[in-house]
C-alpha cells in the first residue's frame, strides 16, 4: 500500500474490503482494497494526475467535442458540445481516450443514441467477474460473450440513450464510488468489453441488478449497495 502512496490507518481487511487508508499525495482518506491496488489503482483522487487538462481537451476536440466545463477526472461524466449535431453530451474522458467514446448522437458504428438497444449485466463464474453492457438488439455480441462462458443476469431492449446512461451510471458507481479497477484484460475477453469488468466479490450483484432495473423504469433503487 505505501508503494502505491497509501498509509494504512487500520488494521489489514482481507484482500477484497475497503482499506481506510490516507493518501500521501494529497492527504486525502480513501478506501481502496487492496486487490484493487495490486492491480495497479490507488487514491481515486490522483489516479488523474498524469493528465493534463490542456491535453484532454485537445483529445476530446478530436473526436468532435468541445468540453464546457474544465476536466472533471477520466471516470467522472464531462459535460461538452457535439462539434457535429450540436447536442450537449457527457461522455467519461476515459472511454474517449480507449477509442470508443465520443458524442452518443453521432455514432459511425454501432448503434445511436436514438436507437434501440440492449443494456445486460452478465457475470463469469471461472474469472469471478461481472460485466455491463450496452450492445444492438439483435444480441450478436452478447451471445458472443456467452459462448466464452458469461452467464446473463439482467437483458433488457430499452431506447438507446436509456441505455448508455444506464451503463455509465454502474460504471460510475463501480469506478468512483466504490474505487473499483477493471478486473479483466483483453486477453481474458477476446470478444471486447474487459473495461466494463469488475470482480464478482467486490459488488452486490443483486443491488447491481435492482439498480439497472430501477433506471430502465426511471424510478430510484431501494437496494443499498
């Protein structure tokens, strides 16, 4: 933990619960488990401190999105103008950076935001891991996935912009909230998606899925996490 510029400040958890711990970059108290840091996370505040601001707005430029307010971290939404239909979106600097985000509208490949789509959680017994999704209706993908194993526990064909923020809304709560890492490698999902992994054991699945449920009916979830 203190290679990774944390100070324990209570007694050694288990590898999968929160570790009360103060940041020796910025003081601040966080709790991350060290499962998590062995892989490579540490203070969820300065896990952003490599990027600069000038240089993140730049790469958002170039996807055609011009940020309206200064660089919120890569895993917080940030609020910026499509460049191409004018809309306001909030895509995470983090899924622009891996390739794949940008304005939900204006999409080349895949679906829109104005289509259907299909938002599931799935989970995999062998990695211990559980995945959100947002993939077409027809479910190539998603059956895909369930050729290599995963299991389905929630699949639901909503309208498309339902759907993405429903996935960025588990993301959000997985990466920021909870301080969870992405769990599996590119290797371990050769069909995609290992950067909407997390580990099994770290969440409440059954809180997960009455979350995602709760969205699609737009009402709030009763089920703590």
């Amino acid at each position: 933990m203190r290679a990774a510029h944390l100070e324990p400040l209570a007694e050694y958890p288990g590898a999968h619960a929160p570790w009360l711990s103060r940041c020796l970059r910025c003081t601040k108290l966080v709790t991350p488990r060290y499962n998590g840091v062995r892989r490579g996370t540490g203070c969820r505040y300065c896990n952003d401190t490599t990027i600069k601001p000038d240089v993140a707005a730049a790469r958002m430029r170039g996807v055609d999105l011009e940020p309206l307010e200064p660089y919120p971290g890569s895993l917080r939404p940030w609020k910026c103008r499509c460049l191409r239909c004018k809309r306001i979106v909030t895509p995470c600097y983090s899924t622009v950076k891996q390739g794949w985000g940008g304005c939900r509208w204006c999409r080349t490949s895949g679906f829109k935001a104005a289509d259907e789509a299909l938002i599931y959680l799935i989970t995999h017994p062998g990695y211990g891991a559980a995945k959100i999704g947002v993939t077409a209706p027809s479910g190539v993908r998603l059956s895909r996935h369930q050729t290599q194993g995963w299991q389905v526990l929630v699949s639901e064909t909503v309208d498309g912009q339902i759907a993405l923020g429903i996935e960025q809304d588990i993301l959000n709560w997985w990466r920021v909230e909870l301080g969870l890492p992405k769990y599996l490698s590119p290797k371990e999902m050769p069909n995609g998606g290992h950067t909407e992994t997390v580990e099994t054991d770290c969440i409440n699945l059954a809180a997960t899925m009455s979350r995602i449920r709760s969205l699609i009916r737009g009402k709030p979830s009763r089920v703590r996490p």
